[in-house]
C-alpha cells in the first residue's frame, strides 16, 4: 500500500478520525487541482500535526514507501509549503508545513503561475513578435492582440497585488460586492447613474 485509504477508526494510522478524514479528503482534492495524492496528504498530515515530523514518521503513518515520501517532500520544498527545522538531539530532517494560509495560498499561486502562466505569456509575446506578418489575417493579428492585451494586465495586476500587504487585501475581500459599486466613481465608471437600458438610469432616484 502506497497511501493510507479509507478506514472505520484511527487505529490503522494512529491519528484521531477528524485528522484522518482531513487527510484522505485533501488527498482526493489534490487529484483534482492537478497534484499527486501523496503529495498532498503529506501537506495535509504536516498542516495538522502539532509537532514536526521526520519522513519515517509520514511513512508509517500514511503507509507510504519511503521513497514515494521523500519524493513527495522534495516536490513540497521546491514549492515551498513546507520547511526543513532542526531539533535538538536528533540528525535527521524534521519537517513542518506552511501553516499561515495566504502565505501558502500565495505560494502556490506563484508556483502556478511560474509553471503555467508564464509560459503562456512567453509564447503570446512571441506570436505578437511576427503579429505584422502579412499572411496573418487582420482577424487573427485582431486575436492575437487581444490575447496580448489580456495576459499583460492580468500579470501586471498580479506583480501588483504581491506587493499589496495581506491584511489590506483581506479587507478588499471582505468587502465583497460592495467593490463594484466603488467602480462607479472611477473615470468612465458611470458615476453617478444606475443600470438601465431605456435611458431612466441617467435620472437621479426618486427621493420619496
């Protein structure tokens, strides 16, 4: 058995049942979002462990082989969600997770980004590079484009927002829909009008 799978207490893994649900559920999502199972009930075991724990450790709790562990863990590292520590009186590497959660959710939105949206960005900007090639139709040049124009604000508001401090940005969160109506007193925003098609959005509200 590779990872621990489904089982009617915590005995099998020695960890309290809320703690083994938790595991085997991030598990199954990292399958989904594209990441080895593994890897992401080891993030899972480290996320909640009171304690850093050594990669022995992750394989007898988890089933796992020891070489599908340290595998794991260097996938982890490179991704930075989790940290080497020392303790004291012990030669081995401990390990604990990234626990504050926009640190960690940053660092795997950078990781992602690094992975897969700036290569996308590298290869827009080269097809813009040949965009005035005469045997490009002005339908795909008008395509390319706007693919271009996308991706370069989108990046650019995202080098911007990681400098954004994430108390600050919690607060933008938090302010929900509340944002939009914000947009209304930018320029172009529409200031002072209402939604509608008919023109009645001009008028000013009826104060009765």
């Amino acid at each position: 058995m590779t990872e621990i799978t489904k089982s009617a207490d915590a005995d099998s893994t020695g960890l309290p049942p809320a703690v083994e649900a938790f595991v085997l559920r991030w598990g199954d999502l990292g399958g989904q979002w594209g990441v080895n199972r593994s890897v992401a009930q080891i993030q899972a075991l480290l996320l909640l462990s009171d304690r850093p724990l050594t990669a022995e450790d992750i394989a007898d709790t988890l089933g796992m082989a020891r070489s599908n562990v340290s595998n794991s863990l260097k996938e982890l590292l490179n991704w930075k969600l989790v940290m080497r520590v020392p303790v004291l009186g012990d030669r081995r590497d401990h390990f604990v997770a990234e626990t504050d959660l926009w640190q960690m959710a940053s660092k795997v939105a950078q990781g992602r980004k690094e992975r897969e949206i700036d290569p996308m960005v590298a290869a827009i900007r080269a097809a813009m590079a040949g965009a005035d090639d005469p045997a490009i139709s002005p339908a795909v040049r008008q395509r390319l484009h706007a693919m271009h124009d996308f991706i370069t604000t989108v990046d650019g508001w995202y080098q911007q927002m990681i400098t954004v401090p994430p108390q600050q940005i919690m607060r933008l969160i938090r302010l929900g829909a509340r944002v939009v109506g914000l947009l209304r007193y930018l320029p172009g925003g529409g200031a002072g009008k209402s939604k509608g098609t008919d023109g009645e959005g001009d008028r000013p509200a009826d104060d009765g």
